[in-house]
C-alpha cells in the first residue's frame, strides 16, 4: 500500500509535467482534452435517459470520457514534443532510447562533425540501422562511410541508412520509429547478439588504439566519431 502511494503522486507531477510542456505549444491542449471528454460523457448519458438506463450509461460514459480523453492528451503532447525536439542535437538520440521492444540502441553517436552532425546506429531483427542528423550535405557522407565499415565488419547483415528530416527522401523525425518498426525481419535473435558483441569488440578495439604523442603528423587526419561504439 505505501508503495502504490508514492507511486501515485509521482505519476501525478509526470502528467502535470506533461501538460505544463504541452500547453507551452499547444496552448488549446485544456479545451480540446476537457471538450472531448465532456462531449463523450455527454453523449453516452443522453443515450441513458433515452433507453431508461442513465445511471449505468453515465458510469460507463464517465469512464470512456476519460479514456478518450487520455488518448487525445497522449498524440497531442507526443506531437508537441517532437515539435520542439525537432532541428536540435540528439533529437534522434531521444526518439531511439523510446523504441521499448525488437532493437538495441545507444545515445552516443558512433560518428559525429564539428558542427553536431551526428550518426547514431540501432541493432535489430531487420539489420543494422544507421541514423542520420544535421545537415544531409555533411550527413550522407558521414552514412556512406558508416555503411562501408559496417560492410566490412558484419557481413551479409542488412544496414540501412536513414536521415532525419523533412526534406525529399528524408524522414521526419515524428515518423523515425515506426519507421524502424516497420522494417522487414531479415535475422535471427541469435545473429543480433552476435553483431551487437562484434559492434561493441570494434569500438572497445578503437578506443584502446594508442594515439601519437606530440603534435600530429602534417597531413594526418582525426577519425571522424572516433569509432563505433
């Protein structure tokens, strides 16, 4: 019992915390979500005294008014916070860790530029998912050269590129993880441990890789990203 308490007031102060963000773009958010839930109410207790039953059907409409209201309060904040995520550094970062089930991801990018251009990677049951954010002219490169080294270190496993965005053969950001969700299956369980164990083996390696002392020779380059990890 003391544990359900203290979890209560902490689901409260999410859905206040919640509503407060929303309501700083969506600023009608407390019309729509009390508009619909009073119209459902509404409607199912008219059809209660219409059939003789308006205890029974207000019961039932009271708990359908909240339900929808829950449902339109949910799409409306989660659009609202895509709204104000989008064009920022590790937006593609925060929609990754959501994905709950079928892909292994990580917030740290595996490539980056200076000007926060950033590739994160996910492994799955479709392959291999290569992300892309920032600029597309400094991205596509950055996803060319990921794909090629992950070629090279995975085999067949499938690897898939994708950049973020609302431009011509981009994806925007809202519609990232059903996205991902929606790619064909093409290895087994099995198979995405193993190329997870080779991902993390290749950038452990990398990192461990001795760095020269001193300044750097003319004409020597930084790795871009440092690596996948």
């Amino acid at each position: 019992m003391a544990r359900e308490t203290s979890e209560t007031p902490g689901r409260l102060k999410q859905i206040r915390q919640a509503y407060i963000m929303t309501k700083q773009v969506d600023t009608k958010i407390g019309l729509i979500v009390g508009g619909v839930a009073a119209l459902t109410f509404g409607v199912f207790l008219a059809l209660g005294f219409a059939i003789g039953h308006p205890i029974y059907l207000g019961i039932l409409g009271f708990i359908l008014a909240v339900l929808a209201a829950a449902i339109v309060f949910g799409r409306r904040a989660e659009r609202a916070a895509f709204g104000q995520m989008e064009g920022q550094p590790g937006a593609a970062a925060a929609v990754l860790n959501n994905i709950r089930r079928g892909w292994s991801t990580n917030p740290t990018p595996v490539a980056v530029t200076r000007n926060q251009d950033a590739v994160y990677r996910a492994v799955g049951r479709p392959g291999i998912a290569l992300i892309g954010e920032g600029n597309p002219n400094r991205v596509r490169p950055l996803l060319a050269a990921e794909k090629k080294k992950m070629a090279r270190v995975v085999g067949d496993i499938p690897v898939h590129d994708f950049v973020v965005g609302n431009g011509e053969g981009e994806v925007p950001l809202k519609k990232l993880q059903i996205t991902l969700m929606r790619l064909p299956r093409a290895i087994s369980p099995g198979q995405v441990t193993e190329t997870n164990d080779r991902l993390r083996a290749l950038g452990d390696l990398l990192s461990k890789a001795p760095v020269p002392k001193g300044p750097m020779p003319k004409g020597a380059r930084m790795p871009k990203g440092g690596g996948p990890r």
